[in-house]
C-alpha cells in the first residue's frame, strides 16, 4: 500500500489571467503563487492567502469519469497533485512541494461560475466543499518559494491542522457613542 502523505506533482499550470492555466514545464514559486501566473480577477483570486490553488488529479479523474470535461489546469489549479490523501487537505494542512516548497492550506476555493463550461449542464457545484466535501480545490500561501517542475514530490505533512491558521475573521471596529 502507497503512503496517502507522499506523492508528486502531476501538472503546475499558469495563465495571463482566467481559465483554464495551461501546463508549465516548471515554475518559479515566491509569496504570491507562480511568478508567471496572473488573475483575472484580483478581489476573488490571488494575493498572499490565496497564492496557490491546488487540486488533485484522483478527483479531476473522477469528476471526468463522471462525463464532466475537467482536465488537469482546466478549473484554474496552479498545482495539481497525485498520491496523497486529499481528504487530509484541509486548513492549516502543510504541504512540501519538491525540495523547497512549503505552502500552508488556508481555505476551500469558491467554485467559479467561469468553470461551468467543464461541467455538465454547467452544473460546477460538484467542486463545492460545502455540495460535495472532498472535491474543492483548496488555496494556499506560500511559506516558503522555490523552484517545482512536474514529477517532483509532495509530502502532507504530520502535525497540521486548522489551530496553526492565522485568524482571519476581520478586525470587528466598535463604534463609541458620541458624548453628550
């Protein structure tokens, strides 16, 4: 039996902005994701938390097998992974992606209604966390860059989990009433 914490890198994939990121023969990785990656949209992607998307190929399998037109790259995942137990991949997960990559998991991605054309009847729910658990990508910041090319390996890290992630419920401001 296979150790569901070690597997590789299958595809990393990048875009001048929208879907689907097409593969790369290797990637440069700092704080904000793949150097040569761009977003189309900055306030719902991208940035330091959301550097890395991240999805793997057991899932992308299945959603095909299941008649959806989904390749790896195509839902917009810089990452796509092999080999470990994605059930695992959740907040706070830690992961060592090749031999210098260290991203920290920070929260299931929304599913884009870009996606919809990879879908049947444009139904892209099944890649819901809240729809259908398991079958999100997940984003990720970067702990710390370097360089990844496909086949190198990835390891889920032991002792992660969602205590580790930063607080990131907004600063509540209370107003003072005015003096009379």
């Amino acid at each position: 039996m296979s150790d569901p914490t070690r597997g590789r890198v299958v595809q990393l994939s990048a875009s001048s902005g929208g879907v689907p990121k097409l593969p790369l023969a290797e990637a440069t990785i700092d704080a904000n994701g793949i150097t040569v990656d761009r977003q189309a949209d900055r306030r719902a992607h991208g940035g330091p938390r959301r550097a890395l998307c991240l999805f793997a190929l057991e899932r992308i399998e299945t959603l095909a097998a299941e008649g959806h037109a989904i390749a790896p790259g195509a839902t917009g995942e810089n990452v796509t992974t092999e080999g470990i137990d994605w059930d695992s991949v959740v907040p706070g997960a830690r992961l060592r992606l090749g031999e210098a990559v260290l991203v920290e998991v920070t929260g299931y991605t929304e599913p884009c209604w870009k996606n919809a054309r990879w879908f049947l009847d444009g139904d892209f729910s099944c890649m819901d966390q809240e729809v259908r658990p398991g079958f999100s990508r997940v984003y990720a910041r970067v702990l710390d860059g370097g360089d990844l090319r496909p086949g190198d390996p990835v390891e889920l890290l032991a002792g992660t989990s969602a205590e580790r992630l930063e607080r990131t419920q907004p600063t509540t401001i209370r107003w003072r009433p005015p003096s009379s």
